[in-house]
C-alpha cells in the first residue's frame, strides 16, 4: 500500500518525519536506525509502498503495520511547537551539528550499556559490574 505524507512545510519535512519515527508503534531503536540507513531519509520511510519497506533487513511486520497507520501528524506538529516554544532545536544523528559523541559507533562502550539495559532492567552497580566502566561513565552514557 503506498501512503503519502501530508503537506509539510520545508521546516517540518526535515524534522516531523523525524520525530515521527520516534512514535512509531513497535519500533525501537535499532529497527528505526536500520530504516534510516536503508532509505537515506526518514521522510522516505512515509511515502514508499509496504512491499518496500518489506525489503528491508531485519524489520518486522508489525514495523511495517505500525508505519503504515501512523497518521498523528497533528501531535508531531504540537511536539515540534513546544520544542520551539522552549528555544530548542531538532537534530538528527545524521546532521552535520550533532555532537560526534552521539555519532552511531563513536561510543562503543555505549552500545554495551543500551544493550544491557535493553536485555533487562539493571541496577546502575549492575551494569558497571558488567561493563567495567566507572560510574560516572555509565551516568554519562545514561
């Protein structure tokens, strides 16, 4: 089924499909980043056809359901207003202003604590027990 996204302002259609990703039912991080990836741009991922998406390693049915009947285009609207109502500004980890520490891969020891946290609920003295980082390190990755 192709979609379409609504019409976008040149301001939104670089930041809504963004933030868009960020509530779609089902998806979590790696699936989103692996549909970054993949497409080269979000907004992408909102206009192309489910057989496509389908083609895309690893991302699963009810991603590609949860994309599909995304439609709170009003609500992205609102987060991006207040977002600008506090003088902060969108980036995405692909935008030129990103802090290189936030870059995917920069931080390896950070991937170890997301995936452990991920795994299960852990303790903060967990996690350095696990990792061997100090805990300032940890509070810094968390």
């Amino acid at each position: 089924m192709q979609r379409e996204l609504p019409a976008l302002t040149s301001d939104e259609g670089k930041n809504l499909p963004w933030l868009a990703l960020k509530h779609v039912k089902g998806l979590g991080c790696v699936s989103f980043k692996r549909i970054v990836d993949h497409l080269g741009n979000p907004r992408r991922v909102f206009s192309i056809p489910d057989e496509d998406l389908a083609r895309i390693p690893g991302l699963e049915a009810r991603v590609i359901e949860g994309l599909r009947s995304f439609s709170d285009w009003d609500r992205m609207r609102t987060e991006m207003d207040q977002l600008a109502e506090l003088g902060a500004t969108m980036i995405s980890y692909d935008h030129e202003n990103s802090p290189p520490a936030l870059a995917p891969d920069a931080r390896p020891e950070a991937k170890t604590v997301f995936e452990l946290v991920k795994q299960s609920p852990l303790q903060i003295d967990e996690v350095i027990e696990a990792t061997g980082l100090s805990s300032a390190q940890v509070s810094e990755i968390l």
